[in-house]
C-alpha cells in the first residue's frame, strides 16, 4: 500500500496539473549562464531547475587516464540536498553513477571525440529542483552547454521522457506520475538523424504502448529541439549581426 | 574498462557481422549454450548457477527481517546487488563497486522490480515495523560477455528456488512468486543486430540495448548502454528479437 497516492491522475483526459496526454510541461532554455565555465546553460522544464556546465576539452590529469586516440567525456548527474522533498544525502549515491554513466554514453555519439587524444571534456549537471524527469532535461541542457562551449558536434542531444499513467500513454511524466505511474520511459535523441542515444524503461508497456510512447517522445523532442536553439540563437545572434 | 582488442580481430569481426556472421560460427538471433542449475548454495534460501557459454553468473537470495520504507510500511523490500569479482576477469578489480556494476545490479532491479513478479505485499510481518527483505546477491565468476542477461537469468531461477526461512514470523506456505521476467540484451556491431554477445563481440560493438519481457510479451524494463545510438527501425527489431529468445530462455527456468 503506497500513502497519499490520488485516486485517479488523469480526470476527463486532464493531468494533474492540466496538461493533456502529449502536452509538454513550461520550458524555458537559456545558454551561457555561468561566467567561469566553458559553456553553460540553465533548464526550467515544469518544477526542473536544472544547470549544466562544460568545462574542456583540456588535457586529462592525472595521465595515466588520458586515452591516447580520443579524448574521454566524463560526466556527473548530481543532485542538490535541497532539490528534493526529503533532504538528499550529499554526494553520489547508486542512482546517479548509473544516471552519469547513461548520460556520458547518450552525448558521446554526437560528439567527435577523435579530435582531442589525451584530452578530457568534463560535463556537469546539477539538479538544483527535481520534479520527475530530471536526467532527460539535464542531457537536454548538458547538448546546449557543449555547444556553448563552442565543441564541434553532429546535432544536440534532446531528452524526454514518456510513460503510462491511468492506462494512458503521456508525455513529459511530473513527480506524481511517476511515483505512481504504471511505466517510465526517459529517451534521449539526436533530432536531425533521429538516432536514439539512451533509452531506459521500467514498469509495464504492451508492444503497441511501446509504439506509442516512441511516437510521443519524437512529438516532445521536436518541441524541446526548438528550444534549444533558440537558446543557442537568443545568445549568439546579437554578436553575429553586430559583425555584419 | 574495456578489454585490448586487436585491429585485425576488430576488422574481421566487423566484417563477419556484415555477412551474418558470427566468431563462433552462431546466428544472429542464436543463444550460447545456457544452462542453469538451481539450489548450488546451502545457506542461500534460493540460489541459482547460470551459464551463457563460458560466462558464469551465481545468485544467492537471502530472506532476512527488516524495517519497512516510510512510504510503503506493509511492503518487503527489494535489494539487488552484484559484484564484478577479480576472479572474473583482468579488467575486474577489487574495490567497492563501479559504474559497471551499479548498473548490471539497477538493470536488474528493475527486471525483477518491475515485473512484479515477486508480491512483496505478502512479505510483511508487522506493518510499519517488520518486513521481509529479500536480498538478491549478483556473483559474476567468468566474465565472457553478456552478464545482463545471464544476472536475470540466474536471479529469476534463484527466485524460484527460495525455501521459506525457519521463523515463528514466516506464516505463508511458500515464497510469493509468479511471472517469469527474462532479459535479453541486442548489441549492434557494423549496424547489424545480434543477441548474447560474447567478450569480443561486445567489447567492440556499437551500443547495446537490453529488453526485459514477460510471457504475455509486454516489456517490464529496458536499458541502453555503449556509446552508439540505435534507429527506430533497429528498436523494433530488437524487440522482436527479445520476444522469441525470451520465449526460448524461459523455458531454462
């Protein structure tokens, strides 16, 4: 018996908070917001508050872990103590190494890493407010921080995720449903391509469910693709038509 | 870490997969010799020896009393482990577990988890004070590829085998258990698609995508690892490569 959980999380084709089925929550993308960092960036996807950092290419220290042909990516999806309802222990738990790992190999593909040997990009992204979610919008945030660094890349990496909740195939799944959701499905996607770099699921999808939450997560990413560019634009136009 | 491979073995194998091949003369869609042996440990309430070849996975399931979560006081608890033992392979050291192993345990987790399979309901004793936990220990012995699939595998088996503890507290005629979850994981080597991996095969392979199914075909858990990326078309075929070698490997349990 789970306490606290609503009857229902989906009333008269509603969500909790409104939204429909295939309706995103509020997004707000900005590039650039930390001084010292190579490039940065800030999401806000519904209750997500969410900084991503990119620090490098640089060269790797200590040496013995440079990789002589490529530069090795690294990543760290770190939770805030204050960024959830019950204080979070500091530091790595279970979760987050296995977030990190998942997060590091849905970037790698669109990054040219043969281009830097014995180099290292380090990537961080810190959950400052989570709401359900959060790995896809820091992958989400974490492309735009790497492009702002200026590193050269095939596309962004955009996440989502998508799941079932009352039986019902959403998008973009809030802390409530997927406390008490029947299925989870984060997706991460190079949109150009559609190539899909991370795909995780728990819970219960019929093959067709499956289909549908793919169809749902391709409709959120073209959305969130948007944002990210004009994030990208909103930041480097001004300063491309002053040199005009 | 990632094991040496030699360029020309790389080349020829990513040649063989362009023709459907396989190092050890396997088909695409075609499991290594499985075998699972159940009841190997004494002390273990449930224990489980699988191999995929020559990859050797042992599960150990220990029932034990515990404190319930705050938010779920009449629900047992899950715990899975799983230890990368040196004995297993020479890129495995000792030490606390890494990424590798925390994921081989979470993908797991989640296949058991997920699928329900296990009604940790039963398994309360006294609401908001006692419960059963059930640990699920992952003892990798020989690492020769594809441990996801033979970790489920053994940790389902073990599942099964689990005889209730000798407790005034154990009041049910046996272990909760029903559904049969089974992994399986797809690599994709030179865009081409294939199950159970071997070392080689999957040391060099682009991205990996594992599909946990259940006998109705409905999917409880799924996981991408590796730095590649898969197309959508390559999604479905995965799918239905988990379906039927699924069906094939439930019937090891």
């Amino acid at each position: 018996m789970e306490t606290g959980k609503p009857e229902r999380l989906i009333v008269n084709g509603r969500r909790l908070d409104g939204r429909r089925p295939d309706e995103l929550r509020p997004l707000r993308i900005k590039a650039g917001v930390l001084k010292r960092a190579d490039g940065s960036a800030y999401i806000e996807l519904g209750k997500n508050k969410i900084l991503a950092a990119v620090y490098g290419p640089k060269e790797m220290h200590p040496r013995h872990l440079q990789q002589s042909d490529v530069a090795v990516l690294r990543c760290r999806y770190n939770m805030a103590p204050f960024s959830v309802e019950e204080r979070k222990r500091p530091g790595p738990d279970r979760r987050s190494m296995e977030i990190s790992k998942v997060i590091r190999e849905a970037l790698e593909p669109v990054l040219f890493l043969h281009l830097y040997p014995r180099a290292v990009i380090d990537v961080f992204i810190e959950i400052l407010q989570a709401d359900a979610g959060t790995r896809t919008a820091g992958i989400t945030a974490a492309s735009v921080a790497l492009a702002d660094a200026g590193i050269p890349m095939r596309d962004l990496v955009t996440g989502v995720s998508a799941g079932k909740v009352d039986g019902t195939v959403v998008l973009d799944l809030m802390k409530e449903e997927d406390q008490w959701g029947e299925a989870d499905m984060p997706v991460a996607v190079m949109p150009r391509k559609k190539r899909i770099t991370l795909l995780q699921m728990d819970g219960n999808f019929t093959p067709e469910e499956f289909r549908q939450a793919l169809d749902l997560a391709f409709k959120g990413i073209d959305l969130i693709y948007e944002a990210q560019k004009e994030a990208l634009r909103e930041k480097y136009l001004p300063s491309l038509e002053e040199e005009k | 870490m990632k094991e040496l491979i030699s360029s020309v073995k790389k080349d020829y194998l990513l040649g063989l997969a362009l023709q459907g091949k396989r190092v050890d003369g396997r088909a695409l869609d075609q499991y290594r010799e499985v075998s699972v042996e159940r009841g190997v440990i004494g002390t273990a309430q449930g224990s489980a020896l699988v191999k995929l070849g020559n990859t050797q996975v042992m599960v150990g399931v220990k029932l034990q009393k515990g404190e319930p979560f705050p938010d779920t006081p009449t629900s047992g608890i899950l715990v899975v482990n799983a230890e990368l033992l040196p004995l297993a392979s020479p890129t495995f050291e000792p030490g606390p577990p890494n990424e590798d192993a925390i994921e081989l345990a979470r993908v797991v987790d989640r296949a058991i988890r997920e699928s329900q399979m296990i009604d940790l309901e039963k398994l309360c004793i006294k609401e908001g004070e006692e419960v059963w936990a059930v640990f699920i220990d992952i003892y990798v012995l020989d690492h020769d590829g594809n441990l996801i699939d033979a970790s489920v595998l053994a940790s389902v088996a073990a599942l099964y085998d689990v005889k209730p503890p000798v407790s005034e507290e154990w009041t049910l005629p046996e272990f909760p258990v029903s559904k049969k979850p089974v992994a399986v994981t797809v690599v994709k080597l030179n865009g081409v698609m294939m199950v159970d991996a071997c070392l080689e095969e999957e040391n060099i392979a682009e991205a990996r995508l594992t599909i946990s199914t259940l006998e109705d075909g409905s999917i409880c858990a799924m996981q991408k690892g590796g730095s590649g990326f898969f197309e959508r078309e390559e999604l479905e075929k995965a799918y239905e490569l988990a379906r039927k070698c699924g069906e094939e490997l439930r019937k090891k349990l």
